[in-house]
C-alpha cells in the first residue's frame, strides 16, 4: 500500500527488509519511481496501485547498483531508469542478477539492471515533474547518490540513514571517510521527511538522530569497538557488520 508522506510523495514498503518504493507524482500524474522494489510479485502490485490512482509512469531512478535498487518489471512501462554513471558502470546486469539468485532466491524478476547513465555532473533529473537534486553520496557503493526533492523538503537516501540497517561500506579505498562526508552533505540538506531504501520514513526530529547513529556505528567501527546499536539485534545486519568489522581490522 502507498503511504503519503509528503505532498507529492508516496512510499511503499516491501515486508522484505523493510525495503521501500518511492514515488513522486507530479500534477498531471507523471510518477519517478525511485528504486521501485522489491519481490515480482510486489513490482506488479505496486503497478495496480499506481494505475488504479489514474497515474503514469514517466521515469526512473536507482540511488545505487545494487540489486534490490535496480529492479523492474515488464507490468511497468519502457521509461529512463537513471543511475549516476559511476553506479550504472559498476556492475553488468548479470552481476546484479546473480546477487539477486544468491540473496533472495525463489523469484523469477523480470528485469534486474538496465539502468541509464545520466549525463556527467547532472545535478536534477531530467523529468518535468518536482525538482529532484541528484546529492553524490558515496561511501556504501560505488556512483550512490540520494535524491533531495527540496519543493516537498524530502530526502530519498538510497542505503543510508535507516532504522533497520547500519552503515554498510563498500570496499573502495575511503569508503569511510566517504561515507561520514556524504552523512554531512545529507545533514545539510533542508528535508523534513527521509525515506531510506530499508526501514521506515524519518521525520522532524529524528532525521537528526538517525544521522547522529550513523556517525556514531562508524566512529565505533574504525576504533575497534563493539557498538552498542540497537539494528544489529537483526541476525542478518549483524552478520553484515562482523563481516565489515573483520575486514576494516584486518
Ligand atoms: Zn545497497
């Protein structure tokens, strides 16, 4: 079910991962789907729902390439699907769709991939609905960039800034360092609501606190210590942070 959470902005949330769809609707109908997500069965549902509203698919935007962000379905109409030309570079469709396979097997997708680059330093999607600033935020994967829709004051921050997950680095040199500069661009920003790709939407108050867990779980992770946080009780982030804590101390 679509969840308004601002006035030109709706989300929908998969009970897998807690993982969102987000859609702005411009006046005329016109929708940019943001990672459009996640399960078949969930990509065709959230096509009825938009086409029982009496809206149109006008465009697309992945914050990042990892699977679960690149997802479509052939319910959804042939429209640009943007990545930042870092993202769209940084794996063959093939790829995406093995990490698909090997992470959440049992579906049959219809497309995974298939994003188009933007045009180098585009700084707002080309589409003719709310403006949407594209905000470089790397640090989780290669080319991630949030999308800041500053008319409706709402962040969608791709694999940051979540209640469900913690900071997950990619394994580029810096990452770290990336990753605190993008949480401080995104700090910045002047957005009321965000919406994570994982977890749920943050308002008022709480965007700065989920900005502050991120900082913190880092300052943790490049000292050494075992942060006290309350998203690794999910067995499968905790494995994801024994793993990166293992490798950022090797
Ligand atoms: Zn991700």
């Amino acid at each position: 079910m679509l969840e308004q959470v601002a006035h030109r902005v709706w989300v929908r949330t998969s009970p897998t991962w807690l993982t969102t769809t987000t859609v702005v609707v411009d006046d005329d109908g016109a929708c940019l789907l943001v990672d459009p997500t996640l399960t078949p069965a969930d990509l065709v549902a959230l096509e009825q729902e938009l086409r029982g509203r009496g809206w149109h698919v006008a465009a697309a935007f992945s914050t990042h390439a990892h699977w679960d962000h690149v997802l479509w379905s052939l319910t959804l109409p042939d429209v640009p699907r943007w990545a930042t030309p870092t993202a769209h570079a940084a794996h063959t469709d093939e790829e995406l769709a093995a990490q698909a396979a090997r992470d959440l097997p049992g579906h049959r997708w219809d497309v995974v991939g298939g994003t188009m680059p933007l045009a180098p330093d585009t700084t707002e999607l080309p589409w003719t609905g709310p403006r949407a600033v594209v905000v470089l935020t790397p640090g989780h994967a290669p080319g991630h960039a949030s999308l800041h829709l500053p008319d409706d004051g709402v962040l969608v921050a791709g694999d940051m800034l979540s209640d469900v997950e913690v900071p997950l680095l990619d394994d580029t040199d810096g990452a770290v360092d990336d990753y605190r500069r993008s949480l401080q661009r995104l700090a910045e920003l002047s957005a009321h609501v965000v919406v994570p790709g994982h977890g749920r939407v943050a308002e008022g108050r709480v965007v700065r606190r989920r900005v502050e867990a991120d900082h913190r779980y880092l300052d943790d992770l490049t000292s050494g210590t075992e942060p006290l946080d309350a998203r690794l009780g999910d067995p499968r982030v905790r494995a994801e942070h024994e793993a990166q804590a293992a490798r950022f101390l090797a």
